[in-house]
C-alpha cells in the first residue's frame, strides 16, 4: 500500500525518541531520530575543539563531515557514536549548532530523501512543520518541565553520570527549549493541524497505544 510518514515534534524530555521507536516497532516502519544528526554534528565540533558558537567554522565541519543511519545506529563519518551523543556536553551545545541557517537547510534535505520512498516516524522539533509538512499524521507531545528533568535525571543516573543534580538538568532543559522555540529558523512551535498529547501522567506504553489508535483509524 501507501507509504505512510507520521511526524512526532515537542520539547526535550517530552519522551519523543522512546515512544516514537516503539510505535515504529509495532507498525513495523522505520524510525528517524533527527535530533541525532544535529547531535553528530555537534560531537564532531566539538572533538575538533571547534566553538559550537562559531557559524563559519560549524558550517566548514559541516561540508566534510557525513552522517548517516544504519540498523538504527547513527554514524558519524562512519564510525556508530549512538552514546557519544547522548552525553551532557552535546546537551549543552546542540541548540547553538541547530540554530544555524545552513545546518538545517543541509539536515532537513537528508531528513525529507529518508522520507520519500518509505513509510516512516521521524521525531524532532520541525517535522511536522517544515520537514515533513505533508506528513499523515502529526503529534505533538508534551510534559510538565518538571516531570521532563526528572527523566532524564533518572536516565542519567541509570548510565551512572552522577555529577549533575536535578535543579540543573532542569536549568538546561529549560535552557534548550528556550533557544529551540525562539530561534529564528523553523523554532519548536506546535503545528495547528497536530494532536497535542500530555505524556506527563501518561507511561510510555499508553503513549504509544494513543498513537497507534489514531494511525490505524486513519
Ligand atoms: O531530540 P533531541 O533532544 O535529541 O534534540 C537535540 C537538539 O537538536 C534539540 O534541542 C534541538 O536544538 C535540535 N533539533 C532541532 N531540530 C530537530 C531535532 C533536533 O533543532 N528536528
């Protein structure tokens, strides 16, 4: 049948990643994590003690840098980074990196090739509103900003990074969200024409089962 593309956008925390690649399991359709390549693309600045604030040396890192999916792995310039990427010191510079004009223009081309020939949930901040503006079905998903610090405080703990407390990790979510919603290029915003889901007093699994049910009434 019809190949079909659902675009999952929100604030960090809001549980995107994790019941996006659940639905994806259960329809059996592939998953994209945009976030990961904005992610990449910071790790790489970074390791080559580049400033995340610099828009010419970013967009020269960008020119020979690649970064590509692969079983759901994320590689960058072929080597699989999927924990490199999740550590505290990409958390902190990411927004910098996806603030820049050409950085998105660059990534938003890859994001809609992933797109056109099969069926697909793609999560990040612009999917539904420029990336995929066409796409079958947009959610929006949404959680206090509490409940959000207090997941990934849990998350950072289970990956034993004790040295943050949670009134930080607080501080920059709120810090990231602030630069994601106010930048001038394709800001978070929540599009219209999405189904707004609160996952604060939700589990995961009731998240996914909203979603699916919306898809498979069509
Ligand atoms: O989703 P995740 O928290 O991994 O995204 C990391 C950062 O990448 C976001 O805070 C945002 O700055 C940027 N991003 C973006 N557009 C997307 C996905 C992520 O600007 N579509």
């Amino acid at each position: 049948g019809k190949n079909i593309t659902i675009a999952i956008d929100g604030p960090a925390g809001a549980g995107k990643s994790t019941i996006a690649k659940k639905v994806a399991e259960d329809l059996s359709i592939e998953y994209i994590d945009t976030g990961a390549m904005y992610r990449a693309l910071t790790l790489k600045v970074l390791k080559l003690g580049l400033n995340p604030e610099s828009i010419d040396d970013v967009i020269d890192t960008m020119k020979d840098t690649s970064i590509d999916f692969r079983n759901n792995h994320i590689y960058l310039d072929d080597i699989q980074v999927d924990k490199e990427i999740r550590e505290n010191i990409i958390n902190k510079n990411v927004s910098f990196i996806a603030q820049i004009k050409e950085v998105r223009e660059g990534m938003v081309k890859i994001q809609q090739e992933l797109a056109r020939t099969k069926s697909i949930i793609m999560d990040g901040r612009d999917i539904g509103t420029v990336v995929l503006p066409d796409a079958d079905f947009k959610f929006f998903l949404t959680a206090s900003v509490e409940e959000r610090a207090c997941r990934r405080y849990k998350e950072l703990l289970e990956k034993g990074e004790s040295g943050i407390s949670y009134e930080q990790i607080k501080e920059e979510i709120e810090n990231r969200d602030r630069i994601d919603s106010t930048r001038e290029i394709a800001p978070l915003t929540e599009s219209k024409d999405a189904y707004r889901l609160d996952t604060t007093n939700k589990t995961i699994d009731e998240c996914v089962k909203d979603i699916i049910s919306i898809v498979k009434r069509g």
